[in-house]
C-alpha cells in the first residue's frame, strides 16, 4: 500500500487519521475554503479500495457478461493516479 490507510477523519479542513489507541498517524490542512474538498479527500481510501473491487468482479466475469473494454480505462487510469502504478 502506498498510502496511510483508512479509515480518514475529517473535521473542519483536517483530515486525519487515528489507530486502535486513538494515536493521531497522520494530519494534514487542506487549503481550500471548499468543504467538499476534505469531505472528498478523506473518503479517498474507500473510494480507491471500492474502485479496486469493483474491477476485480467485473474482471471476474465471463467475457461476454463483462462491460465494454472502454468502460475499464478510466477507472484503470484513476486507480494508476491514487495509487503511482
């Protein structure tokens, strides 16, 4: 993994996270004025780990039941994004 995991917190304009012992592993400020920019930002763990999975079972599939080649290349291109792959 090459990322904190999540679960990420958000309160206010910080997004954070936390261990079993409630031990702050990682803080960071976002610098927008936005609230939908830390709402996006720390749900970002589960957005990409549900992206994954929802390749993974569609790529599980039967070639005639799988969705349009296309279909695959942005989320393949989000997930190489989030990830550095």
């Amino acid at each position: 993994m090459t990322h904190t995991p999540g679960p990420w917190l958000r309160e206010g304009n910080a997004v954070f996270t936390q261990d079993a012992e409630n031990n702050v592993t990682f803080s960071a400020e976002v610098m927008s004025d936005l609230p939908g920019d830390a709402r996006l930002i720390s749900a970002a763990p589960e957005l990409l780990t549900c992206l994954e999975g929802c390749i993974g079972y569609l790529m599980s599939l039967p070639n005639v039941q799988r969705p349009d080649p296309d279909w695959f290349k942005p989320a393949s291109a989000a997930i190489a994004k989030a990830t550095g792959s």
